[in-house]
C-alpha cells in the first residue's frame, strides 16, 4: 500500500486542487491512503476535508510545525510501504502515482525517488540538484549570481549539463514531491527536525546516501508544481530583513553546514541508468 502524505500549510484553495486531482487521476483499485498533516490549522480546511474529502486522514496541528516536522508525523501515522511526500501546490496527472510506485517496488535499491516537475506552461521546474555549498546560497542570493565564475558554479548545482530527459542518480531532490521506501526510512531515519522549513530534503537524501540508498530523479513521470519561491523577494542578499521565509532559509542553511560542514557538499557525480 501507498500513503500519500500532503504537507499543507493556510492553503485551502490550492490543497483543494491538489486532493481533486489526486482522487480524479489514481486508478479505481490502487491501495492508498491519504493523510493531510495541517500546520495552524483552519476551520476552513477542517470543512473542507470533512465535507469534500471524508476519506482522507487529517492531522491538524495549531500551531505551524514546520515541512520538517509535518513529513514525520505523516509518515508514523502512515501504513504503506512507501511514502509520496506532496506539498498542496502539485497537481497530479494520470498514472503518475501509480508509474512511480511500481517503479520503486521493482527497484528495491533507491530510497527517494523524484518526478519531473512542470510549470504550468509545460516547462520543466528545476527539481534535482548537487549538494549545496555556502557560494551556492551567495551567488543566489546577491547580484555576483550573474558574473561568470557564480554562473559556473550555479549551473553545477542546477546540473545544467546533464541529461535530465533520462532517469539519473542525483545528490537530492526537491521536497515538493518525492516518493520514500519506508524500508529505508526504517534504517535511515526520519527527517532531522533541527531543520524547521528548508533544506531537512537536502539532509535526507545525503543520510539516504550515507546508508547505501540511492536518490533517483525519474522524468518517466511528471507532475505540474506550482512553484513560488517564498523566501526570495526584491532585496536579494538583504530579504532576511523583511522576510520571515529568509531567514528561516538562512537559519537552516547554517545548521546544514554546521552539520556537514562548508565545503564537504558533493558527491562525485551523477550517473544515467
């Protein structure tokens, strides 16, 4: 059996979309469930779970725990085997679930597992990435992301010389949508709830690496995501003076590299399979 974990936080319109999808687009017969873990939850998404979706589990916290902490507690109220982590924000397309479950079950070595992610004009969202270093965040961040030297090691962290059209190893995946064995999560660990928002998905897949399981990028499937990137705004470098989703960014950034230190980030490379 699959659960399917969906992370919402204050999104009652586009967790609506995101649950539609789901029950339109799973084929009638394929085991599931759906468990709905809510951060400050409203009577709004209460209701609307109750009145339009009565099938599905939902967790409602209220307070705002944080991605880190939602994940966990979805995943040990879960009964699969497997895990599809989603944020509301995806909106899922026929056979898509079912084409990444199979695909896991029949390879018993990966332990996250990622689709292709699509904006919603049909252009591919970048969604698997080389591990972060600390020039990573700056160049990002700040006005030197456009002089050549970042622009070299902005396009290795995108990995914009691969062939990201075929299934490929890759350092970790984004969070948005990422599909998990619980076997492996069984001798990994949940994620490392140090990290509140941000980067508890860069963290994961390196434990998942550091344990013998693979991280697999799989374009066989994609998923529309509607992606906004919260914690950037108009003052590059300086956002975390007026954005709270900055400096939660920041913050976990820094726990990350005081965890793994500032430039032991990457693996060797990727590998076509």
């Amino acid at each position: 059996m699959l659960s399917i974990i969906i992370v919402n936080f204050k999104n009652p319109p586009l967790l609506r979309l995101c649950l539609k999808s789901l029950e339109q687009n799973l084929n009638a017969g394929f085991d599931y469930e759906t468990i709905i873990v809510d951060s400050e939850s409203s009577v709004e998404t209460q209701n609307l779970t109750k009145e339009e979706f009565p099938k599905f589990k939902l967790l409602p916290f209220k307070t705002n725990i944080g991605y880190t902490k939602a994940v966990n507690e979805g995943i040990k109220a879960s009964q699969g085997d497997f895990v599809l982590i989603l944020n509301p924000d995806i909106i899922l397309l026929k056979n898509a679930v079912e084409t990444m479950y199979d695909f896991m079950k029949k390879n018993k070595e990966i332990g996250l597992l990622g689709p292709q992610l699509l904006n919603f004009d049909g252009t591919r969202q970048n969604s698997c990435f080389k591990f972060y270093n600390p020039l990573t965040i700056l160049y990002r961040r700040s006005f030197l992301g456009y002089l050549p030297f970042a622009k070299k090691v902005l396009n290795n962290f995108l990995m914009t010389d691969a062939n990201l059209t075929k299934t490929a190893k890759v350092d970790w995946l984004m969070g948005s949508a990422i599909m998990a064995s619980k076997k492996a999560v069984g001798k990994v660990g949940l994620m490392d709830e140090n990290f509140f928002l941000y980067m508890s998905d860069v963290d994961w897949a390196r434990r998942f690496w550091e344990n013998g399981y693979e991280v697999v990028y799989y374009p066989e499937v994609k998923i529309y995501h509607y992606h906004k990137r919260v914690s950037y705004g108009r003052f590059g470098i300086f956002d975390f003076l007026f954005k709270k989703e900055t400096r939660w960014h920041l913050k976990d950034a820094l726990k990350y590299f005081k965890k793994y230190g500032l430039f032991n980030t990457s693996r060797n490379s990727i590998y076509a399979i």
